[in-house]
C-alpha cells in the first residue's frame, strides 16, 4: 500500500489471497520470512507502460497508454488477456496479473501469469481506428512478447477482430509465424471451442459442485450479468445443462426475459450488431428493459456475475440471499466485494472464485498453445472434453485444500492455497530469482 497507494483493485485482490494462504504461512513461517517468499509473490517480475499514438478518422492523432504486467514466470510463460476498456490502469492490471497467477495454476497446465491492456475503447470505434490502435499497440509490446515467453489473451474489449489485427502486425515486425497470442481465429491456429471455453468452463465447475452435493442445473433458475463473450457462452451452456438463465446486462441497461434468454437474439445485437441492449425488446417484446443495473435483484436459484470486477457488492448479496439464491459462480474477475463475499459465505451460499470458475478459458488457450505448437488442431469434441475435465479436476483441488486445511466449503480459501502450492513449490526450486 506504501509503495502504491492509487491501486485499490490491487490491494483488494492481493489481501484476500495473503489472507487465504496464512495456514500455509503458519506452518512454515520462518522459511516464508527468510527468503522473502510472500513478497516475491506479490511484486511483479517486470512490468511495462508505454505509449500508443495512432491516426483516428478524422486525421486527429490520439494517444493512449498501453500496459503488460509479466507477473510471475515461476511455471511458464506469461499469460493473460489483453483489456481494452477507458477503465484500465496499472493498478487494475496488476490486479488481473495477480490473480492469473493462481487462476493459471489452478489448470493444471503448465503458464505462468500475467496480464496487459490499455484505455482505448473499441465502442463507436470503426474497423480502421480499431486497426490502427491495435498495430501501433503490438508494435511497441511485439518486443517483450513470444510464443515461449509471454503469450497474451483477449479479455475485455478484445475479442476475434482485435486479436486478428495484433497477430498480424506481430507477424509483420517479428518475421515469425507462432502461436504468441491465443484466441485467435480458426483459419489462422484459433482453437476450436475457444469462444466458448469460459462461459461453458463456468457451467462445467458449477455443475461438478453441485452434482459433489448430489444436486444438478435441472430447473435452476439462473441470474447472469455481462452480455459480452463470458456471459453468452454462459447462458448457452445453463440452457444445454437444463438451467433457464433469465438476465443479462451490459454497462447502459439489463434485461429480464422470464421465458428465458434469447440467446440468439443476444448473440446477434452483441456479436454482429455491436450494439446495446436496448435493442432486445425489438426481438422479444414481453422482456423487461431496464437502464442502469439491477439484475441482482431477480428472484433465482444461481448467480454468475460475468460483467466486470466489483460490480456485485453488498446490498446487491443481501438482495441475493433474501431471494434465495444458493449459488454464486464468478464468470468475471473479481466481481464480488470482499464485503459481499463475506456476507454470501456467512449466510451459507456456496461462493466459487473467478480464479477457479472462470479458469476455463486459459486453460484452453493452454490448449490453443499445445495445437501451434504440435501444427495440429483438435476438435471441437476433444478440446471440449478436455475443458470439462480441467474444470472438474479444478473442483476436487480446490475442495482437497479446503478440507485439508480445515477450510471444508470455503472455496475461496481453497483456490487460493491449490494455486499457490504449486507456484511457491517452483520458486523454491528455481532458487532466488
Ligand atoms: P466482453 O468485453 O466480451 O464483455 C464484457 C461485458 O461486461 C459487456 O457486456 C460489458 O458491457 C460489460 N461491462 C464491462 N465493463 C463494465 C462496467 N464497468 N460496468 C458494467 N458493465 C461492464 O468481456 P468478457 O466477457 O471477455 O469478460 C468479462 C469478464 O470476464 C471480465 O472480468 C474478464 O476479465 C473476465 N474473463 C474473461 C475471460 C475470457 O475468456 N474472455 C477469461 C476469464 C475471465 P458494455 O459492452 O456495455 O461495455
């Protein structure tokens, strides 16, 4: 806090995970203090900032600030998405870099974490602005990055088309063709099922959880917040697993249909039309539109927050609990307050973790990279049922850790000490680096 003071979103992650890991801790305090174990963790191996000019349509040059944090290599090249959003600052970076750590961990596969973005908007924007900030970004970032060093994402605001225009211009300056970015097309080393792999990851350890309970999504009522890639692939996968997902939201308005999402109507007003939601009462003229947020306060068995961080707080759990929601599933990163997590915990809502429950999409960027690498592609089936097995392995280590440590159905505790066993495990071995 002393050395960044202007990194609320920082803080608040890396005080939950150093608040988890003290039964760790305990038990091996003096080896902890002595090679400074904990505050390696939470430094950053290296961190950038760099500036990204480029020409909008109008021939005025804008100037934005563009972000990698590479934050621990201790089990594999950096990974991370890349978020474009006029949100972004090096202290919400940082965030998503540390988390991903754990996150990346958790999958079992070998990637170590890190995370980049910048505070363009690609809203309003046209396909050539986007092009441009996307070739001036990678043209400053093409030089820390590579397939067996750093192999960044996407993330908010970056989706297909953005990913599209940094690969190329990578491919343009470095002269190589490899796997440096993942979420890329199909027709260019993209991974079959990709798009899909949060939002379906999300339902799979849900699912796991809940059969572990003998209980199942048949019938679930299910409330999603979000209508960008995690919350649609979400709502398909509650609907293919006999939920019926009845909101969705975006950062102008949300919507409550109590027939259940039209997940077709979604995909066109987002994925084709780039457009509000607003718009969804022209498909369905019995849902309800409302400005502003408020789908949290629907009537549901389930909740998945898949917008953005802290955008579920604590009046927001109270209206959740007294509506008898029993399951809260974060899609996004840490989009629950530590406030509210506390209350959802204390008043008996089994509460799973982004750093588990939205693991599914890394873990198969891990995938992506294994097929550039082989110059192979699997799939759809293959790829998903690799997904459903890291997601349900994911499941099982973080309710082990709980339960060893004494934690039993505190998934929050048990995420955070799964992930970082097997990181500290490899620092150890590495020396001091
Ligand atoms: P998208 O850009 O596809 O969608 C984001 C959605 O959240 C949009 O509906 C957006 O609305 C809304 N949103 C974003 N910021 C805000 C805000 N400040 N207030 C209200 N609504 C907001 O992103 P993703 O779906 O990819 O990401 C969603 C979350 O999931 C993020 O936390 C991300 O870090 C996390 N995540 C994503 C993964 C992935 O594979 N994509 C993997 C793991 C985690 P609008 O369009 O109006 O801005």
């Amino acid at each position: 806090v002393r050395e960044n003071p202007n990194e609320p979103e920082f803080h608040q992650a890396a005080k939950e995970v150093l608040n988890s890991l003290r039964p760790v801790v305990d038990a091996n305090e003096e080896k902890f203090r002595k090679d400074a174990l904990l505050e390696r963790l939470v430094n950053p191996e290296r961190q950038l900032k760099f500036r990204v000019p480029w020409v909008d349509d109008k021939g005025q040059v804008q100037v934005n600030t563009g972000y990698r944090v590479q934050y621990s290599s201790a089990i594999g090249p950096y990974k991370g998405g890349i978020r474009l959003h006029p949100s972004v600052n090096l202290g919400i970076i940082k965030f998503l870099g540390f988390e991903q750590i754990f996150k990346n961990s958790l999958t079992g596969l070998p990637i170590g974490g890190g995370k980049g973005g910048s505070d363009f908007d690609p809203k309003g924007k046209s396909d050539r602005e986007v092009m441009a900030f996307c070739q001036s970004f990678m043209t400053e970032l093409c030089k820390y990055i590579g397939a067996d060093t750093d192999v960044p994402a996407g993330d908010i605001g970056t989706g297909a088309r953005e990913i599209g225009y940094m690969f190329g211009q990578y491919k343009r300056i470095r002269g190589v063709y490899e796997g440096v970015l993942t979420g890329k097309g199909l027709s260019y080393g993209g991974s079959l099922a990709r798009k899909e792999a949060t939002g379906y990851g999300l339902l799979y350890i849900t699912q796991e959880m809940l059969k572990s309970k003998g209980d199942s999504l048949q019938g679930k009522t299910v409330i999603v917040s979000g209508a960008g890639n995690v919350a649609t692939y979400a709502i398909e996968k509650a609907y293919q697993l006999g939920g019926k997902p009845v909101t969705c939201s975006d950062s102008t308005g949300w919507v409550y249909d109590a027939e259940g999402i039209d997940l077709a109507a979604l995909k066109e007003i987002k994925e084709v039309k780039r457009a509000r939601l607003s718009e969804y009462k022209n498909y369905r003229p019995n849902a309800e539109y409302h400005e502003g947020r408020g789908v949290w306060s629907v009537k549901a068995d389930i909740a998945l927050p898949c917008a953005t961080q802290n955008e579920l707080n604590l009046d927001d759990a109270k209206a959740l609990v007294a509506n008898g929601v029993k399951v809260v599933a974060e899609g996004a990163n840490m989009p629950t307050t530590q406030e509210a997590t506390d209350y959802l915990q204390a008043n008996g809502v089994v509460f799973l973790p982004g750093k588990a429950a939205n693991a599914g999409g890394v873990a198969t960027s891990a995938l992506e990279m294994s097929q550039n690498s082989e110059r192979l592609s699997w799939s759809f089936e293959e790829v998903d049922q690799k997904l459903q097995g890291i997601m349900a392995n994911i499941f099982h280590n973080i309710d082990n850790a709980a339960k060893k440590y004494g934690f039993e159905g505190n998934y929050v505790v048990g995420a955070n000490i799964a992930g970082f066993e097997k990181v500290v495990d490899a620092m150890n071995a590495q020396g001091i680096v």
